[in-house]
C-alpha cells in the first residue's frame, strides 16, 4: 500500500511543469507510431483547440498535501470539460445543456504502482468533478476534500465519462468514498464493423449506382455537427419522453468532434502536422437537393450521414471509426456502401462504428458488418444527477 496515509494525499492541478513531466510520463506507453517528441508536440498543439483552451483541458495530479507542485507526484489525469445535453421524462421539446466531463490519460509510473494511488486519485476526482451536494460525505480517513479553482469551472458535472483500456473493474471500483462498487458504470461498449475482406470487394460492383452523396472537408464536418445537435437534442427529448428515462449524451460540437480528427495527426519532416484523410465525413443528398444546409432545412426528411477519424497510429493496421452516424433502416444501406467505398479508396483495413442503435445493428448485420462488444476503450459513465444509474440512458454513445 501507500507509503504515505491516504490523508497526507490530495488531488492538484497540476502546474506547467507538472502537466509536461506527466505527458512525458505517458509518451512511451501512448506514443504508437509517434516519435516521443512528436507525442508531445502533438498534446501542445492541440492544447489551443477549441475542445481544449479555455481551461476546458486539466491535468490533476495525485501529490502529497506539503508538496503540491512536486514533479515525482504519484499519478495523473486529465480532465475535460464540455457542453452536454439531458432531457428528463417531463422535458417536453428538447434536451437541456449541462456540464459534463471526459477523463483521459489516467497513468502511475510502474514504480510507483500498485500502492492504492490510482485507485485514490480516481475516488478523488469525483470531489473536482461533481457538485458537493451530489455527493456523500467525504470520507475522515482521507482528510480534507481537494480544492478546486473556480475559474475552472469544473464542480458542475451532471455526469463524467471515460473509455477503458483495464477491463471495467478498476474504475468501477473507484467511487467517490471507500466503499467499492460506485464509481464509473461499462456501458455500451460495442462495435458494428467491417474487415478488409471479401466483403469489401464485393461491394465494388456497385460503386456506379452508389446514392448520391457529398464527402465532407473538417470544416464541412464541424457544420454538419452543429446542424445535428439541435437534432440530438430533440432526439434526447423523444427517448425521455418515450421511456421514462432521463437521457443524455456529449455533443459533438464546440471542437469535442474535430478533436478526434485532430488526435490522428503525424508530423512531416519540418514537423509541420499532417493529416491522414482529406474528407472525415459523407453526406447522403436526397433527390433534387444539392447543399449540405438544405439537406437539414426541411425536418420531415430523414438526414443521413457519416463522420469519422482513422486510427492511424494504430501501426498494424489503418481502422476508419465513425464519430457520429444518422441513419434510419431505411438509408442505412446506403451509407455502409459509401463508407465501404471510401476506405478502399483510402486503403483501410477496417471500419468500426461505436455504440450504434439496435435496430441499425440489424440492418447493418444482413450486409455482413458483425456487431461484437469491445475488448478496448469500454464506455464507462458516472452519474451524479438525482435519478439511480438504472434511470439513465446514454444516447449516441459513440467515439
Ligand atoms: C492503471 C493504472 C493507472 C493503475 O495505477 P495504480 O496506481 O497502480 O493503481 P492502484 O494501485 O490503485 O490499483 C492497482 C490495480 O489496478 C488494476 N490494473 C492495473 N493495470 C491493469 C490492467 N492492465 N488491466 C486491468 N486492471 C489493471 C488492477 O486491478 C490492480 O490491482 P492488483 O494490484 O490487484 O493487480 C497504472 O497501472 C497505469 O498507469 N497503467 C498504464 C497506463 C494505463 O493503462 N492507464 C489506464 C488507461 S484506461
């Protein structure tokens, strides 16, 4: 266990010197087809997107209460802050904005692991993360709650997301007391996708009758998003509505969507970044309509479209993930077909789509994609409304 009490402990933003020693920390875990230079270059650069500036990115650091500002701190996170939406069963038209959270880059040296300060430092993030009235009373034996800045804005959450790469247990474990079992819920960890096989030139003869469609530049994709989002809303409404359940979802607006296309970045030889794709996203156009705006304007007609980044430090092999999708059963056909052609134009292995509805993994399933749940990156949510975890759905729980 710890070599210090868990009192003498307490979560810190971290200083400009802090968040580097942890970036450099992680680097050699995460750098994949990055040199460790490239790595960092690539968090200092996106640290001025817009998903980020602002203090909307912090790294917290697990020090002892005397030392705060140590570089041999025990472990580190970062933390998100974003626009979400929630629409409870009495919301009648659309979804309420809140604040939400996504943690990432949860990491202890391998020497300093297996002492309790992962554990510690994920307990604790509930009490930078969650307003004090949505929590119990902070545990004695772990001395005073961490302070947190209000310029940061954090304390507001309604609810806090991560993506796993350690099973769902230690962060399940990792609730805002000692007791286990209340921290953050797998949920929805599945993927609809396709594999570079047969199944991809089959589908080459009918590249001439594809459905018509528009591919989307970054900037056409950040428009799409933030056409959809008064949709999502509207969609959090009418599941509240019709299950009872309160809904809620992150938005793929404000740089949170563009930030996944960023991520896939490399880096030419003057260390100018390079993207991997030119288009990250398909637009179906229905007959005699020609524009991405009136695709949207008429809201009896269905929108069906696609965005996506590539996980291309994925160094065995490139996979397409899509960011968002809409679709009916009815258009789905259509656009797999698109998706389909655009990554063998791009010479991609596989694409994989996160968290699609049930009624589309059917569909997507009599034309060969295999629905499968995640091995990795399992979609983990606290809530820290009023309704119990059973109460809640996540919707559009995609990458
Ligand atoms: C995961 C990690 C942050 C845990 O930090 P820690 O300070 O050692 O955490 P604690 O001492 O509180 O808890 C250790 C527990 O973590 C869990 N754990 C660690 N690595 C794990 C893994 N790869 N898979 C599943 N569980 C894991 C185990 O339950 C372990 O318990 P054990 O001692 O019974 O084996 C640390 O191992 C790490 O930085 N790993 C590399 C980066 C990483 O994978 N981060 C998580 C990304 S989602």
């Amino acid at each position: 266990m710890a070599s210090l009490p868990l009192s003498d402990l307490s979560l810190f933003p971290a200083t400009p010197d802090q968040v580097l020693e942890s970036r450099r920390r992680h680097a050699p875990t995460w750098h994949k087809a990055l040199s460790v230079e490239e790595y960092l270059l690539r968090d200092e650069i996106m640290d001025k997107y817009e998903h980020a500036r602002d203090k909307k990115l912090t790294t917290w650091v697990l020090a002892p209460r005397v030392d705060p500002t140590t570089l041999n701190f025990m472990c580190s996170c970062e933390i998100f802050r974003r626009t979400a939406a929630m629409a409870s069963p009495s919301d009648q038209s659309t979804a309420k904005q809140v604040i939400a959270c996504g943690i990432a880059s949860v990491f202890t040296p391998a020497e300093k692991r297996k002492k309790g300060y992962g554990h510690h430092m994920m307990r604790l993030l509930h009490w930078v993360l969650a307003p004090r009235s949505a929590l119990p009373d902070f545990p004695e034996a772990w001395g005073s709650p961490p302070d947190v800045p209000a310029a940061l804005g954090l304390q507001s959450a309604q609810f806090s997301v991560l993506y796993s790469d350690i099973g769902k247990n230690f962060y399940r474990y990792s609730g805002p007391t000692a007791d286990q079992g209340n921290g953050w819920l797998e949920n929805g960890s599945i993927e609809t996708s396709l594999h570079a096989d047969k199944a991809f030139a089959d589908t080459t003869s009918s590249d001439p009758t594809t459905a018509p469609h528009i591919w989307l530049s970054e900037h056409d994709v950040k428009h799409v998003w933030s056409l959809d989002t008064p949709l999502m809303r509207a969609d959090l409404a009418k599941e509240a509505a019709s299950t009872g359940r309160t809904a809620f979802s992150f938005l793929p607006n404000i740089g949170v969507g563009a930030s996944v296309i960023h991520r896939s970045m490399s880096f030419a030889s003057d260390k100018t970044p390079v993207l991997p794709l030119d288009m990250w996203g398909v637009l179906l156009l229905p007959n005699s309509v020609i524009g991405v705006d009136e695709v949207f304007a008429d809201p009896s007609r269905q929108v069906t479209y696609a965005t996506w980044t590539l996980d291309s430090l994925n160094e065995a092999q490139r996979v397409l993930v899509t960011t968002r999708v809409r679709a009916s059963q009815g258009t789905l056909p259509a656009l797999l077909e698109v998706l389909v052609k655009f990554a063998r134009k791009e010479n991609i292995q596989k694409i994989e789509i996160w968290g699609l509805p049930e009624t589309l993994r059917i569909t997507a399933g009599e034309f060969g994609w295999e629905t499968s749940n995640r091995t990795d990156h399992l979609s983990a949510f606290k809530w820290y409304g009023k309704e119990s975890e059973d109460e809640v759905t996540w919707l559009f729980n995609e990458k």
